[in-house]
C-alpha cells in the first residue's frame, strides 16, 4: 500500500466527487448553523434557562461541518482549503437575507464580491500547484 503525501490529490475518480459532497455538506451545514445560532440568540427567554432548540440544532449542525471540514484537510492544502472555506461569508451574508430578513448593504455586498474575487485567484488552477 502506497503512503498519500499529504496535499496531494489522489488518483481515484471519485475523490473529485468525495470532495464536491464535502464542501457541500460544510457550506449547508455550517451555513445553517449561524442562521439557527442566531433565531435561538434572538429568542432566549430573558431567564435564559429553558432549552433553546434552535442553538442545540445550531450546534449540532457544528458538529456535522467539523466532520465535513476535517474530511476536507485531508484531501486539500490547508492554504486553499482556508481561502475556499470563505465562502461561507458569502452564503451567510445572502441566507441571513433570505431567511431570517437582514439587510443586504452595498458595503456588504462589495465586501462579498471582493471575496468571491480573492476566492477565485487562489483557486486559480495553475498558481494553487505552486503554493506550497
């Protein structure tokens, strides 16, 4: 059996696929998270000892995103894959917008192109290679 170098992909075909359902399962689940992080944050009862259903959710929901994360380090250079992961601003920005009704600012919204920008460059298929 032959050791994986570390940061190297490897030759099955479907780690491209292994990989896609990662970040998927991380962007949605950690995305999800924050949003119910913030609905339980917001309705704490002012004792704040009953059971909040939307934080224990939210936290568990963490726990699915640092799975997906650690099964991400493995496959992925801990450069881009912390560059990549930061597209989580960007699917938190537009779904606190959607689904909870916060305002989407032009600050915001160029910040979030901004980095979707820096996202892009460092993923750029030959630069990625020669990052070490």
């Amino acid at each position: 059996m032959t050791e994986k170098v570390p940061g190297t992909k490897s030759s099955s075909g479907n780690s491209a696929f292994k990989g896609l359902l990662w970040w998927t399962l991380l962007i949605t689940s950690d995305t999800a998270a924050q949003l119910l992080l913030k609905t339980g944050a917001v309705r704490i009862a002012p004792g704040g000892l009953t059971v909040n259903y939307f934080i224990v959710c939210g936290y568990s929901l963490y726990i699915v995103s640092f799975i997906a994360w650690m099964q991400i380090l493995k496959e992925t250079r801990l450069f881009i894959a912390l560059s990549s992961a930061s597209v989580l601003y960007i699917t938190i920005a537009f779904a606190s917008h959607y689904f909870i009704g916060e305002r989407l600012t032009p600050q915001l919204l160029t910040g979030t192109l901004l980095i979707s920008a820096g996202v892009l460059i460092l993923g750029w298929k030959k630069d990625a290679q020669q990052i070490t």
